[in-house]
C-alpha cells in the first residue's frame, strides 16, 4: 500500500514538523501548505488524505475547503478546540474530525484557581505597589478564597477539574452543562452566573455558547476567569462592568481577538489579569497532547479505531482512494 498523504498544518517549522511525525515512517508522506494562508491550504488540500490540524484556528476547514479535498479520510486536531472547522460539512463528506479530550485539564484547571487566588488575593495590585515604593497594607482588602461560592460554567474534563479544586480549597463549588444533570452540584445557568462569588468559564465555543456570559448579570463585586474562548464572553459589556466597578476583576487566558490588540481598553483597566491563551501549555500537558496525536495517527493509518472523534462519523477510517485495498 502507497504512503498516506498526510497535510501538516499547525505553526511550526517544516523540519520540526518533521520530526515530531518521524515515528509514523513510511506509512505517510508528510507535506505542508507553501504559506500560511488561505490559498496555500486550498492548493494543498486536493492530495491530501489525513489533516493534522492548526490549534491557532488560522488554517481550518471550512465548507469550501472540504469540497477542495476529495481524497480527505481523517482530521486530526491536535487541541481540545476545533475552532474554525466545519463539522457539519466534513461529516456530509464522510470524514471524522477526532480532538484530543482532556490532555490539558490540569493544566487549564490549575491555572483558573491560581488566577481566582492572584484576583482574590490582590496579588498584581501588591507587586506592583511595592516595586513603585508603596506599603499598602491596609488599602488592598484582599479576600479569602475558602468558603466563597464558585460557579463553573462547562463540566467537560476542564469543569470537573476546576469543581474538584475548588471544593478542595473549601469553596462551595457548583456548575452548569448544556445537558442538565440530577446532580447535587449542578444548578441553572442564570442562578449560577448571578449568585456565585467566582464565575470560571471553560465551556467551548459554539454558535450556541458565543456571549453566552454577560458580565452585567454577575453578583456585584464578583470575579470573572475566562479560560474557554474570548467570544463566549461579551466583551464588550466586561469592560463596561470592570469600568463601573461592578465586578471585583476579571481574568483573562483568552480573547476576541488574539494577540491582544494594543488599543484594546483591557490593557488600561487594572484589576484585569491578562494571559497570552497559555492556560493550557504546559510540558505535561503538551506531553499528553503529542501521545494523544500520535496514537490516532498511528490508529487511522492502521486500520483501527480512533479517539475523540466530535462529528458523529464512524472512528475507523476509510482510505478514499489508494493504488492497492487498505487493511
């Protein structure tokens, strides 16, 4: 059987592209787009049969870049999001997209909890009025984190996580999922934005989650941690609530627009703690990611079953065309 013809597209430079895809051999022929625009992925697509897919979202699938790949078999993104592809075409077209579910749920759990306890804690706030020649004892008011009520608003492996810390630390800990649940812990999603101390969001992004939160709607004097994406989010009407003072702060992994425009009124407001979408980048966590992606290649070009798959499509995949029978 030929070399499958594997289309790699995340961020990286072609030889360390290469090498981390070294161990699949030559069961594969591993090309990448001339350019990192929308007409070098059209140019490539049309040979390709399996996507390793860009966790930057920059060069997705969508409707019109499905129908440029007749041959595509199997999409493998190598992130919990799949922004930015059409899952919906490539499952008319046959073609599983398979994520890699919880390889960064520690690390993105951690970091919720350790930016509610900066926010909680005035832990920005001190270090900067100390480096400035100030001893402000008496003026930050910092507050305990133990016994405050937090709300979780997605309960995938992230939500269960940021729940299971936060109740280790004493917090009354509940959360709300797309699917209700006869769970103690679960509570409507209304109740929860409007009465919980802490609002941690890790919900992915969908037409049915995009602003979903409005800060306005917060507790007054809450806390905002935004690990998910920037559009499930209003904005907007975050900082009017962070301008106004009705919320205590915010912090921020995620945005709009990323890389964070420099004219954007985030960068002025001081009780906001911003963070480059590094939540989940850690070693252990990028260790999780790469076995995880390897594993599925190595099982689609195999003939067996792959993990993750999000669109509904049968996981084993189906060469579409070959010069001899697939196994």
């Amino acid at each position: 059987m030929s070399p499958w013809n594997l289309l790699a597209l995340p961020p990286l430079p072609e030889e360390l592209m290469r090498r981390l895809l070294a161990p699949l051999g030559d069961q594969v022929t591993v090309r990448v787009p001339a350019a990192r625009d929308r007409e070098a992925l059209l140019a490539a697509l049309p040979e390709a049969e399996i996507v390793l897919g860009d966790w930057t979202g920059t060069l997705a699938l969508d409707a019109e870049a499905v129908k440029s790949a007749p041959l595509l078999a199997f999409v493998q993104q190598p992130s919990v999001g799949v922004d930015g592809h059409d899952l919906d075409a490539l499952a008319a077209a046959g073609v599983p997209l398979a994520n890699t579910p919880g390889v960064s749920a520690v690390a993105v759990s951690e970091w919720c909890l350790a930016a509610t306890l900066s926010l909680s804690r005035k832990l920005g706030a001190a270090d900067a009025a100390v480096r400035a020649g100030e001893w402000p004892q008496q003026g930050l008011q910092p507050r305990e984190l133990r016994g405050r009520r937090v709300g979780v608003v997605g309960y995938g492996p992230i939500g269960a996580g940021c729940v299971e810390m936060f109740r280790a630390l004493g917090c009354q800990a509940s959360y709300w999922t797309r699917t209700p649940r006869a769970d103690a812990g679960f509570e409507e999603l209304d109740a929860l934005v409007s009465g919980s101390d802490v609002v941690v969001v890790v919900i992915a992004l969908s037409d049915e989650t995009r602003g979903l939160i409005d800060p306005g709607r917060m507790k007054p004097g809450s806390l905002l941690v935004n690990a998910a994406r920037g559009g499930v989010v209003d904005q907007e009407a975050l900082v009017e609530a962070l301008r106004a003072g009705h919320l205590g702060g915010a912090a921020l992994d995620v945005f709009d627009e990323e890389p964070l425009p420099a004219a954007d009124p985030l960068r002025d407001l001081p009780n906001v703690l911003l963070s480059p979408h590094v939540a989940g980048v850690t070693p252990e966590a990028t260790s999780r990611l790469l076995t995880a992606t390897m594993d599925n290649l190595t099982a689609a070009i195999e003939g067996r079953e792959v993990d993750g798959v999000l669109n509904g499509v049968s996981p084993t995949i189906n060469r579409k065309f070959t010069d001899s029978p697939t196994t």
